[in-house]
C-alpha cells in the first residue's frame, strides 16, 4: 500500500503518494497563487518566499540536471571528442643549469632541513615509529633541547661579559 501524504493546500487531505500529483491539480483550482510550484518536481507546492531556499536544496534537482547535461552532451555527438586538439606547448630552451651553478659556487650538499632543525631550539616530530622507539626519540629530543639552551645561556653570558 502506497504511503499517505499532506496535501501542502489543506492539510486535512490526506492523499496517497501514487495520486498526489493528480490531487494538486484539482486542489490548486481551490487555491489559486498561494503556492508556487518546484521546477524540479511538480508535485513540491512551496510558498513563494520560500521557493529559493527550496530550489538550492530539492533532492529532485540532482536528477534534473544530470538529465539536462546527458541530453546536452547527445547533441554534441560524441561530447567533447569532436572538438580540435589543443596545439602542442613550443619547446623552451633552457640555458641554466643549476647542478653546475652549485659546483661553481661551492656549494656541496644541498639543504638538510633535519640537520638544521638539530642545531634550533624546535621541538620536533616523533618518526611514525613504534611506541618504544617514540618514547626514546621523546627522551632525547629532551636532553637536545637542554643542551641547546644551556649552550645558548653560556653564550649570551659570554658575550655579556665581553661588552662589560
């Protein structure tokens, strides 16, 4: 049996889903320009100040426009594989290489981003690791940093006392 369903004119007919459709028509006739009808679905009666928020949110709208967009792409016969190819990109020619302009300026290794964060008071990251080993990485990012700032304490004294 088909479920029940309000009618959105008068709320005291109650009418099963099946014949919902047929049921509007005739009610409408009743009311006329009370409510407007969804573009999505005819059988969505909404008040007119409403209408907009509805049509941004009816489930029906998905449908609709998937429909819209396979009746577009069949006349495009066959989509997009009738339009032209794109020109191929022209080829730039570089002139630098920066593998020697390193060599050149003396730069043997490049950036070590793990050996610079060991010499800074940054507290880092444990490695994906299993719990023992984060523990012990823990234990030790610890005793760097202490000595870090310990080292940097010694060094402001120092240059403190040389300004003295």
């Amino acid at each position: 049996m088909d479920d029940l369903v309000t009618c959105p004119y008068n709320i005291a007919h109650s009418i099963r889903r099946s014949r919902l459709q047929y049921h509007l028509h005739r009610c409408r006739r009743n009311y006329p320009e009370v409510l407007a009808v969804c573009k999505y679905n005819v059988t969505h009666h909404i008040r007119a100040e409403e209408m907009m928020m509805h049509l941004a949110s009816c489930p029906d709208k998905a449908e609709v426009e998937a429909r819209k967009w396979e009746e577009m792409m069949n006349k495009c016969k066959g989509g997009f594989r009738n339009l032209p190819r794109p020109s191929t990109p022209p080829m730039i020619e570089a002139d630098e290489d920066w593998d020697v302009e390193a060599k050149k300026s003396g730069i043997q290794n490049s950036y070590d981003p793990i050996a610079a964060s060991m010499k800074k008071e940054v507290v880092r990251n444990p490695p994906s690791v299993p719990p023992a080993q984060r523990k012990a990485f823990r234990e030790a990012e610890k005793k760097r940093l202490e000595g870090l700032k310990e080292k940097a304490a010694k060094d402001s004294k120092n240059h403190n006392h040389y300004e003295d």
